[in-house]
C-alpha cells in the first residue's frame, strides 16, 4: 500500500526524493495511540534511500542556494499559505498518528507550524544582516552563505512541529534539507511534502526518508555530503549520532531530553503554583520542557500537596479527539511499558505512589493515569531520569540555596518553572539556575525570536531567531581594503 487514508484524510506513505514518491521493498506499520489500530503502512527505508535523498538534496542545492533570500522567501510564504489551508487535515492526521490533542493541534500546534515557515523567512528577507565594521580603515562585511544539506531528524512526541521549526531556517538559509521523521509518527511528514510541492517547493530541495532510526537515521548521519545535523530526540541516540558526525566534522545541533523543575517558594501565589504544576501533565507527560520535578518549598509544601491532588482528580483523560479531553494516550506499548517499568521501578525504592500510577484500563492499553511519586530516596532513578510520560515527583526543601542544589541536580538543563510573589528573590534564584529556558510564574511561553536549547546533558546549541541562522548557514567575513580600486 503506498497511500493511507486517516480520519477522512489521504497521504501517500512513501519516501519524498527528489520530487517523487519513491516506495522500499517493505513497508512498517504506524499504530494509533488511541485505540491501538494500524492505520497506516509506511515505506521503510534503508541506507540506499538515505544516500538517494542526500543526492538529490545535493543536486537540488546549487540552484535553491543561488535564489535570493527574498525570491525563496516568496515560494516559503506559499508553502506556509499551503499549510495554513490544510490545518484541520494535518491536526487530524498527527492525533491519530501520535495521540495528542486534536484542540491543540488545530488552534495551537498547527498554526505554530505554519509560523515556522513565514517566521524564518521573513528573518532571511528583513533581518539577516550585521552592520559593516571597520578595522584599520578595511570594511568587515558579514553574510550567512547557505552551507549545503541539512539532515533532520525529529521525535515524535510533537513530529511536525518540531520539524518545520528546524525545516523554516534551514530552507530560508538556502540549504536543502532530508527529514527523517519519527517512526512512531510518521504521517505529518509525508504530507507536508505534498503541501511544499504543491505550493512550487522545487523538487529536491526538500527530501523525507521514512523508516527506523538505526536503518534509515544512522545512514543520514554518515554521510559526508551533509553540512548540517540537526537531532532532536534522546540523550542516548545523540551520542549515536555524535559519533557518526564526528568522523566527517559534521556540525550538529542537539536538542535533547529533560528532567525540569518546577520550583515552588514559600511566597508564591498557591493557585497559580498548582496550576502551573498540573500543566506538567500536558500531552501525556510527553513533552522535553516538562518541569516533572515538583520542588515545593517547606513552609508551604502541605497546602500545595492538598490543593495539587484536588485538581489532579479532576484531569479528564481520554480520547484525544473529544474536546473535554485535557490528557489523551501515551504514544505506544514499548513507550507505556518503559513509563510503567520507571513507576515500579520507583515503588521497589522505596518511594510512594500519591495517586496514579497505573495504566487507566477503562480507556485502553495506552493511557496511563496522571501520576504523583512522592518520599522517593535521594539520588534515586525516579528523581534524576527523564520518564517522558505523565509521571510527576514532589520533593521539599528548607531554604532557597537548597531548592536551588535540588533545581540544578541533575544531569540535564533543559528549562525550569520558578514560582514566587517576589521579583527580586525569583531573578536571584535564576541567576543560578542551569537551563536553556527559565519561566517564572508562567510555562511555555515561547517566542520563535527567543534562543532555544538546553544545557549540560540536554543539548548542544541554542536555535530560535539569529541563533538558528548561525547553525544552519555559513557565517562569513569578507574584509574590504580601503585601497586597490580603479
Ligand atoms: P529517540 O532518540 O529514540 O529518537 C529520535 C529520532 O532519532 C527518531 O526519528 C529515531 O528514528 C531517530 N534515531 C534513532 N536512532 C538513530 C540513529 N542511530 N541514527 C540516527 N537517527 C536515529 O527519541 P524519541 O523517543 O523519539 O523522543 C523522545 C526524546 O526526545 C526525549 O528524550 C525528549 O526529551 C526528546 N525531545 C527533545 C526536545 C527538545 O527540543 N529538546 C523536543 C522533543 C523531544
């Protein structure tokens, strides 16, 4: 089968090379998250259709990368005009496929999508300049020259999303991208090349290659006619990828996974705490921001226990496409199994299940109950590696040097959440804090102008704005004598 028609919606579920559909000898089901059907076989690509999509991304780039930023922003804006008309297919075919919310694929998600591409291209046309400098009366002129194939490669907790906020800057930079998407969401991809194509994206210039990571990911990274990778995913797999890069000094962009806080001080407001806490369920718990970590300080720590559980027990999880739904499934069996093996795992160390901590079998095989371990020994699994599913931790603390050893005790950087009535005790608290984004008294509030990436084990780089443009393009120098003109 090369086609699957998903709630009403029909995608062609080959490979993208090229401009054209090209099928491999065998195929991987895509299982839906909310009731557990196949909705979808897949073209399963090896090395052969990676080394295909480098070579037709790399034929296809000396003309893209010629085009001028503003006659590429031009075919960028009817691909995102494309996108914009087809929202409600795209948000229906990513719930089925990865199972979160139908409401935040439509209104949230999807048009977010669709700003990724206007956004960068606007960026390249208006923005991606630096003003000439002078050294010893020479004029420095900086550019950002497109730097050849960028290789992408997504999860798929968040799959389309997460791609075209990597595909904008990459196209609009004049390089020619190869996406291999997830293989537990693959549909959005396959479909988003359909829309570019038929919004005159130049065959070539944008290239999927479906598959699993270490059959159809690992060649992508081999390959020494790439200029650019850009891996979002685990902390395990980017050190995969890492070495292959290495062995061609392939310049990588790595945003990885998270174990984030959410710092609670004792002045905070106690409702605005609790809500921003629960808000750590969202998409099942499968989100890399996700600030899972509950540090609550003493004072106020028992008020914010009993609030917190109160409006846990009203989440309502179900099925992703009903609108009341705020938590849906988690995305597959391997993927509830590992997230249910970290919870007994947490039991057998002692630690205290507060509620949850089982999968809701009322709904199916996918959802796993809000979750709330508490008392887990210090130092303890639960406490330092990411879950990435709707499992929260709470720990106290007694004074703001220990919430914040606590805050930073981990091996990942990713974000922080800091609640507290005060201005001035919360900017001391993050001047600290190790993370690539740090919200206080919010969550989630991102702008595609802000840097963006996490520290210590959570990445390598920052991209959003300039930040991205640095990393998929070549930066250059050109240093003009005052002298030597006729
Ligand atoms: P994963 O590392 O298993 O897979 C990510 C992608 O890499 C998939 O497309 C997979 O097929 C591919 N892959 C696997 N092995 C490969 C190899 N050897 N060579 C090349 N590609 C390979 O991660 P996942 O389970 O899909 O996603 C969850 C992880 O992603 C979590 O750790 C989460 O925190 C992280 N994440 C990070 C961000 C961020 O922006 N920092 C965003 C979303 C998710």
């Amino acid at each position: 089968m090369s086609t699957a028609t998903v709630a009403g919606v029909t995608v062609d579920t080959r490979h993208w090379i090229g401009g054209q559909r090209v099928a491999s000898a065998e195929t991987f089901d895509s299982v839906s998250p909310i009731d557990g059907t196949v909705i979808a076989q897949v073209s399963r690509g090896g090395r052969a259709e990676a080394d295909a999509a480098v070579a037709a991304a790399k034929a296809a780039f000396p003309a893209w990368a010629k085009l001028s930023p503003q006659e590429r922003g031009a075919i960028l804006h009817k691909v995102a005009d494309n996108i914009e008309a087809h929202i409600e297919e795209l948000a229906q075919l990513e719930t089925h496929d990865n199972g979160s919310l139908l409401r935040s694929h439509r209104r949230g998600v999807m048009p977010r999508v669709v700003m990724n591409i206007r956004y960068f291209a606007d960026y390249a046309m208006n923005d991606l300049k630096h003003p000439e400098f002078e050294t010893r009366g020479h004029t420095n002129h900086v550019t950002w020259d497109p730097s050849g194939v960028a290789v992408i490669i997504t999860p798929w907790n968040a799959p389309l999303m997460l791609a075209t906020w990597r595909i904008g800057p990459a196209l609009a930079s004049g390089d020619t991208v190869v996406l291999k998407p997830p293989e537990w969401a693959p549909l959005t991809a396959s479909y988003f090349a359909q829309l570019a194509h038929e919004a005159g994206l130049p065959a070539g210039v944008f290239n999927v290659v479906q598959g699993f990571g270490v059959e159809a990911g690992a060649p992508l990274t081999e390959n020494p006619d790439v200029s650019r990778i850009c891996f979002t995913g685990s902390v395990p797999t980017a050190k995969v990828v890492a070495r292959a890069a290495a062995e061609n000094l392939i310049p990588c962009s790595f945003e990885l996974g998270g174990k984030s806080p959410t710092v609670i001080l004792d002045d905070a407001d106690l409702d605005l705490a609790v809500e921003l806490a629960i808000e750590q369920y969202d998409n099942a718990g499968q989100v890399c921001l996700a600030g899972t970590r509950l540090l609550v300080q003493k004072g106020i720590a028992e008020a914010f226990a009993a609030k917190f559980a109160e409006r846990a027990a009203q989440i309502k999880q179900g099925d992703p496409r009903d609108e009341e739904t705020q938590i849906g499934p988690n995305i597959h069996l391997k993927h509830v199994e590992r997230v249910t093996g970290f919870i007994d795992r947490a039991k057998a160390d002692g630690a205290t299940i507060a509620y949850g901590g089982e999968v809701n079998t009322a709904l199916g095989t996918h959802y796993i109950k809000p979750t709330l371990v508490i008392d887990a020994p210090v130092g303890s699994e639960i406490l330092t590696q990411e879950v990435f599913g709707p499992v929260l931790t709470m720990q106290t603390f007694d004074t703001d040097e220990e919430g914040l050893a606590l805050a930073n005790g981990t091996e990942f950087g990713l974000a922080a959440c800091v609640v507290s009535g005060n201005r001035e005790r919360a900017e001391a608290f993050t001047k600290f804090l190790v993370a690539g984004t740090i919200w206080v008294n919010c969550f989630f509030v991102r702008d595609l102008s802000a840097p963006f990436g996490g520290s210590k084990r959570s990445g390598i780089g920052r991209e959003g704005g300039l930040w991205s443009f640095d990393f998929y393009a070549d930066v250059k120098n050109t240093v003009f004598a005052p002298n030597g003109w006729k």
